[in-house]
C-alpha cells in the first residue's frame, strides 16, 4: 500500500524529508535472505502515504485480501502500509474478514534509502509471522512485536518501535526468524456479514470526532449540526480527559445532539478502554480507541 517502508529521500542521513510510496513492493523484498526460496506473490495495490487513504482504497485492499484468503495455495496475506493509519487499516480488516489464516501488516519508521532502514527487518519479521504454525486474524508486526488489530495503536513519532498495545500486549514476539506467542491470536469480529455492504458503498455515514478539554464549549457540536443538520452528522465518537470525563458545556451539546437523533459514542483521549461508571452519559463502544470507534460505529450505521 505504500507508506514509508517504500519511500525515497534525497539524502541517506534524512529520515523524516521523504516521499512515502515510492519503492514497488518487489523491490522492497528483493535480495532479503530471510525469503529466499519463498513462494511470494506481488501486487501493488496502492502507492501512498497512509495518511491520504481514502475509502477507494480501503475497498481495493479489502477485496484483494478477501480473494488471497479463499484461495487455497494463499498460506497468508502480507501487507505493506504506512504507519499513520496502520491501527486502522488492521481495524477494518479484523472487523470486516475475521481472516481464520493470518494477515500480517508491516511497516517503517525509515524510508528505505535511510542509513539504517527498519523495513526490510520488519519485513522477515511478517513473513515469519505469517509462516507460524496456528497463526491467524489480522496483526501489525514491527521492531520484532505483533500486535492484535483491535488493540495495536501509534504512540510515537519518530522512534522505530511507536507501537503499543495498551494493557493487553502484544500478542507476540519475533526472535531471530522464531515466533514467541503470548497470547491467544485475533478472533472472530461482529461485523463480517456488512464486508459486502461496505464494499459496495459510495460513500459512509458522516461521523465526526470531537475532543473534551479545558475550555471545551458548546459550539464545538453546535456548529457541526447548524441549520438543522445540514451537513447530515449521523454520528459523533467523543474523546473524554481521564477516565472519558466531558466538560459540562461539551455534554450538554451532545446529549442536544442525542436527542436530534445523532448517535454519540465516548472514548478517552488516552485511547484506553474507560472504566464503566454508573452516570456514564453516553456508550462506548467495546473499549476502543477514538480513531477505531469512529470506525465500528460508521459500519453500525451503514446499515441504516
């Protein structure tokens, strides 16, 4: 799909002045010791940086991944993709294929002209993982780590181990080509009977996303709904401070939007499943992040 595992700088020493999505994925692989002797098969789906992908995109990958997975001679699915929305992709494609055979993104922190690139380590370290015998569902594999599509989140900008996975963990752990498993490997998803609705969408509900803080007001959700609703909100995932507490301005615009018949889900800005507390003013949505919820309630709403 692109992002920085396959980009380009004009200089070796630059690590951060690149063009995403320039290198094809065949020469991302190419002369990796670890593959040799491998049957791999290529295909560019996309070519850009993961912070531009569009629904167009995601639907090309799904279907792609959704053929490679009934095939027979597919042992596994390996994707490239570019870090800024990796936890998303994996979301969607968790959500959505609930995949009984394993479907390994990978990524780098470093373009691929760097000094030192973490891709082609990153790389092996997917293949091995897609190789392990009972290996399943679908993970994000870097700096050695495998991370559940449901728990896996970016926490850092620049350092070339910026994912975590919260309380849970990672799921495994990739030591010299040898896969340590300490956990169970993803499962099944409640959203797999609406792959066919989403794939055949021109476009999704409207769901905004909005951030409690100090000085929140009212205006914030006021101005998306203007004009009784013009720009058609259908639902709103809000990110509280600490423990998803709102600011009082902040939730007594949502439960106006509530009551206009606008779905409102709550997070923290943590990004951490919450602690359930008994006057709680909105649900979440199976302790997700911000940025996932957004995305299991616009396949709730999808269906209507």
């Amino acid at each position: 799909m692109g992002g920085t595992i396959a980009g380009r700088a004009e200089r070796a020493d630059d690590n951060v002045g690149y063009r995403a999505g320039q290198v094809p994925v065949e020469d991302l692989a190419a002369g990796l010791p670890a593959l040799a002797g491998l049957h791999l098969r290529f295909e560019q789906v996309a070519q850009i940086n993961s912070k531009d992908m569009r629904l167009a995109d995601l639907q090309r990958l799904l279907k792609r991944v959704q053929d490679c997975l009934v095939d027979p001679e597919v042992q596994g699915v390996l994707i490239t993709h570019g870090t800024d929305t990796i936890e998303e992709t994996a979301y969607l494609l968790q959500t959505l294929l609930a995949p009984t055979k394993p479907v390994v993104l990978t990524c780098a922190m470093r373009p691929a002209t760097a000094v030192s690139p973490d891709g082609p380590q990153n790389l092996c370290d997917a293949v091995a993982v897609a190789r392990c015998p009972g290996a399943k569902g679908v993970v994000v594999v870097c700096a050695g780590r495998v991370h559940s599509a449901t728990d896996v989140a970016k926490v850092h900008p620049y350092r070339t181990d910026p994912f975590a996975s919260g309380d849970a963990g990672a799921v495994a752990q990739v030591e010299e080509g040898q896969v340590r498993v300490f956990r169970p490997w993803p499962g099944e998803s409640a959203h797999t009977a609406r792959l066919v609705t989403f794939l055949a969408a021109k476009d999704l509900p409207r769901v905004a996303w909005v951030d409690s803080h100090s000085g929140a007001q009212a205006w914030e959700v006021d101005v998306l709904l203007a004009n009784g609703n013009a720009a058609g909100v259908r639902g709103i995932v809000v990110a509280g401070t600490g423990n998803a507490s709102l600011h009082n301005d902040l939730e007594e615009s949502l439960k106006r939007a509530e009551t206009a018949g606008v779905r409102v889900v709550l997070g923290t800005r943590s990004g951490l499943p919450m602690v359930p507390y008994a006057t709680q003013p909105f649900p979440q949505l199976d302790g997700l992040s911000p940025a996932k919820a957004r995305w299991a309630l616009t396949l709730d709403l999808l269906d209507g």
